[in-house]
C-alpha cells in the first residue's frame, strides 16, 4: 500500500531517515518493518515560533517494495547534421536553455559568449575582488553562466508568469543538481554547484553536435531584406544561421545601443528598480530562529541543520509595491574583517 502523509517534525527529526520511518508507522499504525521507503513530495520549514519545525509531505510505501523516485529524462538527439542552425547570443541561463531545446527539436545551436567558460571565469573574478581590476567581458556579469552563476542559486520567483517550472528543476537535477530541490519549499542549488551544472550542460550541448565559441563578442549585426543574415564579433569573424536568439541579459548595455544604432525595434518592458542591502546572516538567522545574543557583540548560532535564514519583505510606497527580491544575509559578524560571505 501506499499512503500520502503530512508530518511535523524537529529538523534533527526530519533529516534522519529511520526516525521519519518511526513516525510514519506511528502515523500509518502499522509496524516500523512494515515501512520499506518513502518519498519526500515537499518539504517546507516553520520558524515562527521558538521551535522550529519542518513539514514533510510523503509518499510512504507499506508492506509493498519501495519505488525510487522517477525522475524526468531527457532526451538530446545528435544534431551534427542537422540542415538548421540557429544562433544564441549569449550563454546564460536564456542562452544555455534554448540551446538545449533547440537540440530537443533537432535543430544545431551554435552559441557566441562574449566571456570566458565558468573555470576561466573564475580565475577573473579573482582578480577583480583581489586586485580591483574589472575584465569588461569576463566577470559577475558576463561569461559562461550568466550572472547569477556565482550566487547560491534560488530557484523560486515571486513571478506569476510561470511556466512549467517542474521541467526546469527536473533539468537542473538531469544535470548534476541535488534531487531535493524538486521538492523543497524555497529550492535553491547551492553555493559554488552552479559552476558544475552549467559545464555539464555545456558538454551535453557540444557532445550533441552544438558549437559554442568564447570571448566572442558580437558588436553587428548584417542585415539584407530587413532580416538578420549574420552577426559579426569584436574580433572579425562572421556567423551565419537560419535564426538568431539574442540572450545577451540586462547588463549588455553595449548591445541595446547596437540595436538602435542598427534600427532594429526595441521595445521598452516594465522594469523594477533595485537596492543591494546587505545584512549579517547572524542578525537574520537570530531574528528569524529567534536566536538568543550571548553578550553585545555574540549570538548564538543557528542549528546547524537549518538552512541559513531568509526573510521577505512587501510594501506599498505612493501606490506601487517595494518588496525585496532575493533576500538574504550577508557579512559574517564572526568573521574579522566583514566580508560578504555570499552574494545573493
Ligand atoms: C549576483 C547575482 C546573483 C543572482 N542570483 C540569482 C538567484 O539566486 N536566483 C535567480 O533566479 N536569479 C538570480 N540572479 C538573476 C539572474 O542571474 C538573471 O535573471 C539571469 O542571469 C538572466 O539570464 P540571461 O541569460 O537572460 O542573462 P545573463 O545571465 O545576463 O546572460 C547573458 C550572457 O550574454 C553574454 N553577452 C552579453 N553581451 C554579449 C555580446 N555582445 N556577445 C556575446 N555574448 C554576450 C554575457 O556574457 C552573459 O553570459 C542573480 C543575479 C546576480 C547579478
């Protein structure tokens, strides 16, 4: 049999296995042995009061054999030979996405980045926070990624206009994600994971016939009979294809005045204007776990099975709504010199 259940649990409780076994048999009223697995469908955390708790809802199998999780496959055909090519400006995540289901519908993408592959990347951004000195085309902006490549990855939006974003997680797991974030509240990848997950989708994109070409930056488009025909980059070289996605993000400015230069129809789109805050993830995580200070300048740590505290915030200033974005943390009091522990 199988049989769906909520509990409400200690984190302690909930991250070890054979205790959520002890309550779903509790809960189920048959034996523990009579438990042969379960599957988390969601898992959301409560933190409101002094105790925090974390709401498992389950797929318990009983006195019948456990079935793992199915997860989505994916199937990427060769595209070697495909007679369509189609070019994607930019390898973010617009960039890296399309690619991949311009794949899916056989058709051979062939992607130009004006920065450098996530490892190379790196090794810039090192530069930058250790000697001030900014690469224009490689940094927390541009390169292999996109922008938000060196975050912790969140994977929720305050967005209405949702796609099937099921389809995404399930792509992200597909490429090297953990599986949890299939069914956690407020998912999020991981610090330093994303590097991984976009090589991986790297490789999947060129083992399937894809091209994709760094520090090429496009700065013209050629125009004939008001359509594309090709794009030229910074360094001379010329790309033909059958269509054109421009996933050049919204730190291209260049790429804009390209646009205008070149009379091609942009059109504006609503947009919010935003403010870096950052906070200690010590005050958060003592506000939001309700965290005793041990004297002026201490407090107590968080459990360390509880993820690092967030909080969300709305409001409405003369009409229009202010709310915080992707909210969390980010100067370690503990730390001696107060640097920003992560960056989104
Ligand atoms: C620090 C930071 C943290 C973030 N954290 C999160 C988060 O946790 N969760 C979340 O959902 N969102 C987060 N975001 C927002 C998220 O990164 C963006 O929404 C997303 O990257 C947009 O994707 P995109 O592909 O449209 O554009 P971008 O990511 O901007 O990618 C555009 C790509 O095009 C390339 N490019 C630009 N111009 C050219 C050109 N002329 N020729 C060739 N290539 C070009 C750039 O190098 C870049 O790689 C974060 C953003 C930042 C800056």
């Amino acid at each position: 049999m199988q049989q769906t259940l909520v509990l409400k649990l200690k984190p302690a409780e909930a991250a070890d296995e054979s205790t959520v076994k002890r309550y779903i048999a509790a809960s189920a009223a048959v034996p523990e042995s009579a438990i042969s697995g379960y599957t988390i469908t969601r898992q959301s955390l409560d933190a409101r009061g002094k105790q925090a708790w974390v709401q498992l809802s389950l797929l318990a199998y009983i006195n019948e054999p456990f079935i793992q999780r199915q997860l989505q496959s994916f199937h990427y055909p060769d595209v070697h030979q495909s007679d369509k090519t189609v070019l994607v400006i930019g390898a973010g995540p617009a960039g890296l996405f399309a690619a991949l289901r311009l794949i899916e519908a056989g058709i051979r993408p062939l992607i130009l980045e004006r920065g450098k592959d996530v490892q190379a990347r790196r090794r810039d951004l090192a530069v930058m926070n250790r000697e001030g000195i900014v690469n224009p085309d490689s940094n927390y902006c541009f390169g292999e990624g996109g922008a938000g490549t060196y975050s912790d990855g969140k994977l929720y939006t305050r967005s209405s206009k949702r796609g099937d974003i099921g389809r995404i997680l399930s792509l992200f797991v597909h490429f090297g994600a953990e599986e949890k974030i299939l069914y956690e509240a407020h998912p999020h990848i991981g610090t330093n994971k994303l590097p991984h997950i976009i090589s991986a989708m790297r490789r999947q994109i060129i083992a399937s016939g894809g091209l994709i070409y760094f520090e090429k930056k496009l700065t013209g488009f050629i125009l004939e009979k008001n359509k594309i025909r090709s794009v030229i980059t910074a360094d001379g070289d010329q790309f033909n294809g059958d269509a054109l996605i421009l996933a050049t993000g919204h730190s291209a400015r260049d790429i804009f005045e390209l646009l205008h230069q070149q009379q091609i129809l942009i059109e504006a789109k609503p947009f919010a204007l935003g403010v870096r805050v950052e906070h200690p993830q010590e005050l958060i995580d003592s506000c939001q776990y309700h965290l005793v200070p041990l004297s002026h300048s201490a407090v107590q740590l968080r459990d360390p099975l509880l993820p690092p505290a967030a909080y969300s915030w709305v409001n409405q200033v003369d009409g229009k709504g202010v709310f915080s974005f992707v909210c969390a943390r980010v100067v370690s009091l503990l730390r001696p010199q107060h640097r920003p522990v992560k960056l989104w």
